[in-house]
C-alpha cells in the first residue's frame, strides 16, 4: 500500500529540518541562506527593520511585523510574495518568491528560522570575543610601544587595566613559533609562569611573542631555563631568546638582547639560548655621551610641528627608534602606511642635518636615542665639556675598553678566517650585501653564510632586524679612534 500524501510530505519536512541543523552547524548563517535560496527558487536573506535593505517586499514586510508585533507575516505584490518569520532584535528571516509559491516554503522557513536566530546569536558573541581580543591585542602593543619610548608611567597605568601588573625586574623572552601559534604558546606561557607574565603578541614579526617575565633567582643558569626548555620541549621547531636581568626601564635593551639571544638560539640543539655576558654600550658610553646626545637631539626635541595634524617630537623620536630597529617593517609597530613612514624620515633628516641612508650617521642617532630614553626633557641638562661630537664620545676610555670587548671574538681562535675583514666590508658598505660581497670578491649568499657564522660568534643577531650592525660600526670607529691616538701616555 502507498504511503499517504501527508506522510510523505512529514518526511519531506524532517529530512529538510535535518538539513537545515547540518548546514547551519557546517557553514553558519551564510550558507544557511544560500541553501534557503536555492530550495525555494527565490530570494532569500535576513532584513533589519532599523536599517532597511533587499528586495522591497520583503523591507515593506519586514516594517510591518515591527509595526504590529507580530512573528510572522506574507505580503502579496503583482507576481510575487514575502513570506517574514521574526529573528530577534528586530530583524526578520524573509524569502521573496514567484506565485505561486513551493507549498512547502511556509514550514521551510519557520524551521529555518529557530535555527538561525540561534546561528546569528552566536556569530554576534563571536565576532564580540574577536573585537574584545583585538582591542585587548592593540592595547598591548601600545604597551610594548609605550616602554619602547621610556613612557614607563603611562605604560603602567594601561598594563593594570589589562593584568597582569609589568614585571619590574624582569627577564624578556622572544619566543619564535610557527605561524598561527602564538595563542598556543602565550597560553602555555601564562600556565608555566603562573599568571604573572606580561605576554604581547610582536606587532613587527607575525611568528613572535613576547613575554616579559619576573626576574626568577640568579641561580638560574643559561643552559637550565626551565621556562624556556617547557617552551621548546612543547614544540621543537620554537626557538627562545632571553635577556639578562634588566629593570622595567630598560626594555628597549631587554628587547635587544632577547633578539640577539634568539638569533643563537637557532644554531642551537637547545633551541633555547639567553643573552651572552658583555658589556652594554649605553652603559659605556651614559658617562660621556649624555650630554652630546641631548644637544644632538636638542633640535627634534624643540621641533614644533606647523599643523595640529603633523607628527610631533615624540612621535618623530618613536619613528626614528622603530625604523633604526626595524627598517621598512617599523610600519606594523607604528601603525601607518610606508608612505608615511618614508615622510617623517625625510622630516627628521631635515631637522636633524642627516643623511639616514648611511650606515654612520643611523648609528650616531640610534647611540643618541638609547642615552635619551626618556625623550624630550627626560635629562636633566647638558653636562659642561660635554663631547662636541660622536668622535669626542668615543674616545673616551670607557669607550674604548667597551670596543675592544665587543670586536674580541672576531679575532678569537674560534673565529672563521675573515671574519674581521667581513664585518669591515659589510659595515664599509652600509651593511649591504651586494657591495659587500663584490668587494670581498665573493658571491651574496657566501657573504651572507658569513655574517651568519658571525652571528654565532658575537651572540648577536646582524641580518634580521634588530640588528647589531650599529654597535659593530660604533666599536669599530672607537677602536679606529683609539689606534690613531696612540698608547696612553
């Protein structure tokens, strides 16, 4: 015996429900839809009584379920009619079809529209989570901004807002994982460290995070980073770098160094290496060269922008300090378009009187903003017989002894042969390979092997950027300054 016509129809009817559950689970509201408007031959989409688009048959429907407060209506034209089930806040799931319409198309879009307020409900709560993420993942760069320009204060006062508090002292770590990792790995990190790291996604490099984690005892060693084997031993493709133990304020160098660290750690079977021992060139040259860097800067520190709109000095000083570490990728620490960043370049080499396309005078800056930390106003004055000139600074014995400490492993016996003469065609050059090499008389990618050895060797990272190549030019001139001045009398 055939089945009667309604049974037929309540099973057609239960394998479209099913559908229905499937497609909303697999493709959400979208797909949802798409399916709607292909089942029925007609267009099909959801309508905002507040803000009105689509077809106007089913806008003039979905005005009328609002007006009277209904849940479902039909509204008839010429050819075609709107049928209009209620979504929640004040939307409405509406199909325009020719008449005469699929019989079916009624009970269709009734149990379309459950599933679909619950499917919309929840992409809203999605895409709420991602903004509240993205806002909380800017706030923390502006943090990492912040500490990068010495504005400690205001640094402060938003990282509380966010918790945990900033780390003061501190160990930072550059951890390097693969792209699409870094939530997995800040959220191992906040585990390991019990909550109390301050964690920042690197706006610079998408397959970094950094972690700035309270100093733990001094016994810790270099080679037993607890932290840092968890880290890697979770995945052996990461690599870590570590700084010293430094003060909050000095984050700029705690960056650096972690760098540099991480720059060795990838040679290393470890994949995990914290910043070697040796002496700080601000810390060398704070004594002689406060005074120079002030009146060096003096004129970007005055400088008074002629519209409300145009960048300031503390802007302009925070352009110099991300381009000098990042070059052309100091866009996605700032913020702005390349064409930006390529003006208050040439607005600072006006001010300043340089030319930032050598590699001396980027030096001279980068030495003049690490013994400015604080910016405009931060010093205190210039000091009298304060150095007139980066010359003046560098000779200075403290100086002096720092070059000689920096440059000794490239004449070490663990040094490559020609090591010394490559790092002097390489700096001679701008710290550009192409020239570099011809003048080396090898090719690119042999030079580049070994500036890559030599990375190893000085535990300091030259290729990528944050870079030593301004330390290596200033100890080489040091050294250049103190070769021509003799033995002390």
């Amino acid at each position: 015996m055939a089945a009667p016509p309604h049974a037929d129809r309540s099973r057609s009817r239960s394998e479209d429900i099913v559908k229905v559950h499937r497609i909303a689970h697999s493709g959400g509201s979208a797909a949802l839809l798409e399916w709607l408007a292909a089942r029925l031959g007609g267009w099909t989409g959801v309508v905002d009584a507040d803000a009105p688009a689509g077809p106007e048959l089913a806008v003039r429907g979905a005005a009328e379920l609002s007006t009277r407060g209904v849940r479902s209506a039909v509204l008839h034209g010429e050819r075609s009619a709107a049928l209009l089930f209620a979504l929640d806040g004040g939307r409405a799931l509406a199909a325009v079809l020719d008449l005469p319409h699929h019989p079916e198309a009624p009970a269709l879009l009734a149990d379309s529209a459950a599933v679909l307020a619950l499917v919309l409900r929840a992409e809203e709560a999605e895409r709420r989570e991602e903004r509240a993420e993205l806002a909380e993942s800017r706030a923390r760069e502006a943090v990492l901004h912040l500490l990068m320009n010495g504005r400690l204060s205001t640094a402060h006062q938003i990282a509380e807002a966010l918790t945990p508090s900033l780390p003061d002292p501190l160990r930072m770590y550059v951890v390097e994982c693969r792209a699409g990792q870094r939530g997995e790995v800040a959220r191992l990190c906040e585990e390991l460290t019990g909550g109390r790291a301050w964690i920042v996604r690197c706006p610079v490099y998408v397959r970094h995070l950094i972690a700035l984690v309270p100093a733990g005892p001094a016994t810790v060693s270099a080679e037993h980073d607890p932290l840092s084997e968890a880290l890697v031993g979770a995945a052996r493709d990461r690599a870590v770098g570590v700084s010293g133990h430094l003060r909050l304020r000095e984050a700029p160098a705690a960056y650096t160094q972690a760098f540099h660290a991480l720059a060795v750690a990838r040679g290393r079977a470890g994949r995990h290496a914290r910043f070697g021992p040796g002496p700080e060139l601000e810390l060398a040259a704070h004594a002689a060269g406060t005074g120079w860097a002030e009146t060096l800067l003096a004129p970007l520190h005055t400088y008074e922008p002629r519209r409300p709109q145009d960048p300031g000095p503390q802007e302009l000083r925070a352009t110099a300090h991300a381009w000098l570490n990042f070059g052309p990728h100091a866009t996605r620490l700032l913020k702005i378009h390349r064409n930006t960043l390529a003006t208050r370049l040439r607005l600072i080499e006006s001010v300043l009187g340089r030319d930032l396309a050598r590699l001396p005078e980027q030096a001279e800056l980068s030495l003049a903003l690490r013994l400015t930390p604080g910016g405009p106003g931060a010093s205190p004055g210039v000091p009298p017989g304060a150095p007139a000139d980066l010359d003046g600074v560098l000779r200075h014995p403290d100086l002096a002894a720092w070059a000689r400490a920096h440059l000794a492993p490239l004449t070490g016996r663990e040094a490559p042969p020609g090591a010394r003469e490559t790092v002097r065609a390489w700096l001679r050059h701008d710290a550009h390979l192409v020239p570099a090499a011809l003048a080396l008389g090898i090719s690119v990618p042999g030079t580049r092997k070994r500036l890559t050895r030599i990375e190893a060797l000085l535990e300091r990272s030259l290729l990528q950027s944050p870079s030593a190549r301004h330390d290596l030019w200033l100890a080489h001139r040091a050294e250049e300054l103190a070769r021509l001045a003799g033995p002390a009398a």
